[in-house]
C-alpha cells in the first residue's frame, strides 16, 4: 500500500512537472493535457476573457490533444498546478512579475515560460488580447518553436510585432533606443519627457538629477534649486531645476487707467455733452424766433 501511495505521488509529480522540460513556447502548448488550467485573475477586465477565449480556441485547434482546456479565477486552484495565466500581474496575483515595476510600455505584451506556468501579459488590456492573438495561431509563428520568452508589440489589439525578449545583461542603455522590457532599467533611452524637458518648459535653463535623500526632511537639491520630484529621471534620483536661471515673466501692458484719471474723462465727457446740447437749444430758440417776426410782418 506504501508503495502504491509513493508511485501515484512520483507520478503526479511527474505529470505536474513535465512543462518545465519544455524547449520552447510552442512545445509548453503542445504538451498541454487535463492537468492544466487556464487562469484569470481576480481583478481582470473584461478584455482578459476574451483572450483567454482565444488561447483555449488556439489549444483546442492546434493542441496535441485537441482538448477543452478549463478555464478558472485564480483562487480556485492551487498555485502549484500547471497553469496559463492570462492578464497583467496587478490584476493576477499568480503571474510571477513585478506589478509596481513592470517593465513594459503601452503597445507591448509578453508571452513566456515561467517553470509550470506559461504567462500572457500585457501592459493594457488591448497589449494582452494581442498577445493572445499570437497564441491563436501559434504554429504559424516559428520565433515561438525558438524561444521561452517572446514580446509582442502594435497598436491597439492587432500584433505587429513579434520578437525575442531580451535579458537586462542585452540592453543597451545610452542607445537611445527604447526596446521592450527596457523601460525600468534605462531611464534615459526610455524617457518621454527629461528633466531638462521639465526645467526647460518652467523658463529654467539649467538642470540636475540628484540622488534622492532617504530622510524626508533633508532636500534632495541643492539651496538653489527646486524640487521638480522623481519621474523625470533615473529611479533613484529627483529633478532639480536651478532657481536663479528662470527667466522673468514678461509683464503685459496695462490698458486699464487709474479710478482718478477715468472719473475725470468721465466728468469730461459729460460737460461736453451738456455744452453741446446747450448750443443745440440755443440755436432753435433763435431760429424759432426769427421765423415768428417773419410771419407778423
């Protein structure tokens, strides 16, 4: 009986491990069987089912076994079964990837193997439904019967791209070339906007990052510079614009006169008016005059 139990959990560890040995992302979906389970998270979006619709269709077209792969929220399974996990990593749990420091821009998906666990994510939920998209017909894409990990890039849900996934010890930084995956380890190929951008737009000509200081109350900058906070440059370090190279403001016109000087053309224009309309009366009553002694004589 000892014996009988030790062979069924050997062969159940067998079976739950089998996708670790696999070459390739086309042979992890190849060797997918009933002991797998198609997994979304518990926060998805709507868009996560619908590419979980298209990866159960590609398996039950292109699989081996032609099977129905059962599709589950995470929490209803363990995490050590064989899973494929659909969505970003904020939104499940059970994808093995940074969600605060993510490293994929919008426009960008990874498929890869991960032991067990084959991932579909995307930076949005349109990046995973084109992700999905590849796996919808998997065979057609040579790069996956090469590679474990794989990025997709295009715009909206329509995959235009198709690439293997590099490794942090590949990128380049200082390139200027922002490659998928690069966006937490090089701030500078990957930055839309610098600092200088920032102190540039503000009328500061010059400007600095600085290492930020790990007490709240010590500046980062130096006293004659302003704080314009992290984002801009690289994770560790803060903007500093220098304060005594803004430009100054270019003061408009004034149009508007003083409450004196406008109550005086006020009372100006007024006698004027009064004048005038004197002189007009003036002028009937004589004409009026005349006309009356022409008509007595």
């Amino acid at each position: 009986m000892k014996r009988n139990i030790m062979f069924l959990a050997f062969f159940l560890l067998t079976i739950s491990s089998v996708s670790a040995t696999a070459e390739s992302i086309y042979d992890y979906l190849q060797e997918v069987d009933q002991q797998y389970f198609l997994v979304l998270g518990l926060n998805g979006k709507g868009g996560d089912s619908l590419a979980a619709i298209d990866v159960a269709v590609s398996i039950k077209k292109f699989n081996r076994f032609s099977l129905d792969i059962e599709t589950v929220i995470e929490g209803e399974i363990n995490k050590e079964f064989n899973k494929i996990l659909v969505g970003h990593p904020c939104d499940n749990s059970l994808i093995d990837l940074s969600c605060e420091e993510w490293p994929y821009k919008k426009g960008e998906a990874v498929i890869m193997v991960q032991g067990n666990d084959l991932i579909i994510a995307g930076t949005t939920v349109d990046d995973t439904r084109k992700a999905a998209k590849i796996i919808a017909n998997y065979p057609k894409h040579s790069i996956l019967k090469k590679e474990l990990k794989v990025v997709v890039t295009g715009k909206g849900t329509k995959p235009e791209g198709l690439q293997k996934a590099k490794s942090k010890e590949e990128f380049v930084c200082g390139d200027l070339v922002c490659d998928p995956g690069e966006s937490q380890s090089c701030f500078i190929d990957c930055a839309e906007l610098t600092c200088f951008d920032i102190c540039k737009q503000e009328g500061f000509s010059n400007a600095a990052c600085r290492d930020k200081k790990s007490h709240p109350k010590v500046p980062s900058c130096l006293e004659n510079e302003i704080d314009r906070g992290q984002g801009y440059c690289a994770k560790t370090k803060v903007c500093c614009c220098e304060k005594n190279q803004r430009k100054k403001p270019v003061q408009k016109e004034t149009t508007e006169l003083p409450n004196e000087l406008s109550i005086r053309q006020e009372l100006k224009g007024s006698f004027s008016a009064a004048f005038i309309f004197i002189i007009v009366i003036a002028t009937l009553g004589i004409s009026a005059i005349l006309l009356l002694k022409k008509r007595i004589h």
